[in-house]
C-alpha cells in the first residue's frame, strides 16, 4: 500500500471515529431547551421535528407543563415532548420485546404492549396481537333541551351544528381562557363582576359530548372485540380513580356521534374550581363490560356479550360517581378532564362475526 493511500485510509478512519464521537456525545434535549427555541422563535413545526428526532430527556409534571406553557410553549410542541420516548444519546439500540406503540404488533394478547407515552392508551387484541387505536377528544356543545334521552339530543339542531362546526373544547379555551394581557384581564374582571351580581342566578343548561364525523374509521369484523388499555402514566391525575368503559354511540344527523350529555351551570367550564359533579347523572348508553385490572391504570376489557353492528368507543369513567371535576380542565381536555374527553372510537362492521 503506498504512502497516499495509507493516509487517506487513516483520514476516512478518524473521520468515523469522529462522527460516532459526535453522535455518543450529543446530549438529549431537555426542557429548557424547548423554552429556549421558543424565545428565538424557531418555527413550531421545526421544534416540533427537534423534539421527535430526539435523543430527549424531558420532565412533564404537572408543575413542568404549567411552567412550559406560561414560557409560550404551544400544545404542539407539549404533545410531542409527552410522547417522546427517553431515547439513549448512546446509539445503542435496545432488544425489542414487543412492538412499535404505533403499529400493529405481534405482542401477546394477554399483555399490553410497553409505552413510556404519558397520554392514555388503548390497543385492540386481534389476530393474535395488538393493534393501537388513535385517541380522539370529545367536543362539547351546549343546547337548552333537557338531557332526557340521546336521541332527544342527537336531533337538536344547536348540538350538530356546534359539532359541525367545529367549535372544540379547544377553541373554546382559547376564547375564555387567556392567561396574560389586557384582554385576559378584563375578561376575568369582568366575569368575577359578573359573578358576583348573577352568581345565583345561573341558569342549568345541557352540555353534550360528541365525535365529529358520522362514522369511525375503525372497523372491526368481530362482535367480541377485546381491549388493551394503560393509563398508568397520565399527567396530573391518580389513576384508581378512573376505569374503562364502552358505551355505544348515537349518530345526529349525519354529523357527528353523540357519546353523553349532563346538566350543568351555564358558564361551568370557564371554572377553574374542581366543584362538578358531573358524572352523578350522567346520560350515556353504557355497554354490559367484563373489565380486568392488571395493574393501576392498566385494564383489559370486552363487552360481556355480543356486539349488534353500530357505532361504539373505549371511555375512561370515574369509579366514583361523586367525582368532582374542574369545568375548566374539561373544556380544555387537561388532568382529569383529558380523561374524561378521551375517546377511542370503533365501528362493529354489518358482516362482523
């Protein structure tokens, strides 16, 4: 080997052992990091892509997301660091025991597939393993008519056309719920001025849990499904309070699929007291279920008979109807309020067996 080529073999080596240097010592993202990007107003979606790329080390405690947001920290870009996985800057990849969180896997019927995820999950056991199902978030409308039946609710025009619309707990939130600024001041003042003269006064209004959209896109061809749920890792919440349910869904009017309804204050869910008790009489079509509690926050659960062809969904419902709630972290799909808003929604196809 010539002198030349020697050197350039020499060259391309440490040019390796630099690049997977590099690569060990790169250091995970952690919180402040985020916060930082956010100050040089680096694009969401770019954050975003950081976060996901990874490696990460995140903190989101309840106290860590509150400091997160208060630093303009977008729901986004929260999302994606609840999510991320605690990726080893190492390199080295770990044995896989199960599969992908987001695929469908060949894990064992009879365990839940790991996550490290701290939103709640829920697989369906099929085919000899496990398939995630994507959680959606109830919208919430509001209509005069009493909450006497679903399907009552499912023909009132105010209800569809809020659900049509579009108007999420979100946008809701975002309208009511403005945490610095003139306008967020003024609001509060004059809402606690408000109060203070009508806070006897409130009038009871009807509020309605729905799914946009006529029908699911999950399709099962089995009348006994089964499921796979871990909520074990959810934020700001304590997990034995809450156990799984499947309930069956009213379509209205070719819009959206009502999932309940209950009474409350007319202006509830701009309260950030945890003083509802809105699961006392609470309107819903619960299936009979045969739950099994692996473990805080981890259940297995299938109807306890055959499924008739319709529209159904996984909830998570309190095990105490006493439970107060915050009208508040409902209308923003926060704490407990994430809770009860999640929704996992399947469809028993008409030739399912």
């Amino acid at each position: 080997m010539t002198n030349s080529k020697l050197i350039h073999l020499v060259v391309l080596v440490a040019i390796a052992t630099c690049s997977v240097a590099a690569q060990q010592s790169k250091k995970p993202l952690v919180n402040d990091d985020v916060i930082a990007m956010v100050h040089k107003k680096v694009p969401e979606s770019v954050i975003v892509s950081a976060i996901q790329a990874g490696p990460g080390k995140f903190n989101t405690s309840p106290s860590e997301i509150i400091r997160l947001t208060s630093a303009g920290v977008t729901e986004n870009e929260l999302n994606a660091m609840i999510a991320a996985p605690d990726k080893s800057p190492s390199g080295a990849a770990a044995p896989k025991t199960g599969a992908s969180e987001s695929t469908a896997s060949s894990a064992s019927a009879d365990t839940i597939p790991a996550s490290k995820s701290r939103m709640p999950k829920l697989y369906v056991m099929q085919h000899g393993g496990a398939q995630e199902l994507l959680l959606e978030k109830t919208q919430l409308a509001e209509t005069k008519t009493k909450p006497s039946s679903i399907k009552s609710l499912a023909g009132d025009s105010a209800v569809t056309q809020a659900m049509q619309a579009g108007v999420s707990t979100a946008t809701y939130s975002a309208a009511t719920h403005m945490n610095s600024g003139v306008g967020g001041s003024a609001m509060q003042e004059a809402g606690s001025v408000f109060s203070g003269v009508m806070g006897r006064r409130k009038p009871m209004v009807t509020y309605v849990w729905g799914v946009p959209s006529p029908a699911s896109t999950n399709v099962l061809q089995t009348v006994s499904p089964s499921f796979s749920l871990d909520f074990s890792r959810a934020v700001g919440v304590n997990a034995d309070d809450y156990e799984p349910a499947i309930v069956k869904l009213t379509p209205a009017q070719n819009t959206c699929r009502i999932v309940g309804a209950t009474e409350g204050k007319e202006d509830i869910r701009s309260s950030p007291a945890a003083d509802w008790q809105m699961y006392s009489h609470f309107l819903e079509e619960r299936v009979s279920t045969r739950p099994e509690k692996l473990g805080t926050g981890k259940y297995k659960v299938s109807p306890a008979s055959e499924l008739q062809p319709g529209e159904y969904a996984v909830v998570l419902r309190p095990t105490s109807k006493e439970k107060k709630f915050s009208g508040g972290d409902v209308a923003r799909a926060q704490g407990d309020g994430l809770m009860f808003d999640a929704v996992w929604t399947f469809q028993i196809a008409d030739s399912a067996e």
